[in-house]
C-alpha cells in the first residue's frame, strides 16, 4: 500500500492496516531509524505475572477498554492463506 506526506509531515495508516495491528486514535507508537527504514511500534503495555497456586500466570495490564479485538483465528488463515 502506498500513501503520502502531507505538508505538517504526517503520514495517514490505511484503515485496514490500523486495524489489522490495533491502532486507535491516541495509540503511542515507537519510530526508529534502522538504516533507511522507518519502523513504527505500537507500544503495548507488557504482562503482569500473577501468582495462582504454586504457577505464574500471565495477565494483561492494560484495562480491557484498552486492548484492540483481534480475531486470532482470522490471522492464522489470512497467513496461511498468502503461501501456495
């Protein structure tokens, strides 16, 4: 996809990209320079571990308002999907 600069210096995502990656309106996103390639993160709030029993378990830290829908089983089959 291919998009354009405008004169303030912003870049406009496509829709289906920002989606694809859950972008939303005031997401924090991390740009670096690696040689001549512009990368954009998405900062995301990393896990919390959780003592349950004698187990540590992995919860989310960011409040369920917060994180993006991702349908999983949606991205599994448009990768497959790409290879022959």
């Amino acid at each position: 996809m291919r998009t354009t600069i405008d004169k303030a210096g912003r870049v406009v995502i496509p829709a289906a990209l920002r989606d694809r990656v859950g972008l939303a309106a005031g997401t924090e996103i991390e740009v670096t320079l690696e040689d001549s390639v512009l990368r954009l993160e998405r900062v995301a709030m990393g896990p919390r571990l959780v003592k349950i029993g004698r187990r540590l378990v992995a919860r989310p830290s960011a409040p369920p308002a917060a994180r993006p829908d991702i349908d999983v089983g949606a991205l599994i089959e448009e990768e497959r999907s790409r290879w022959p």
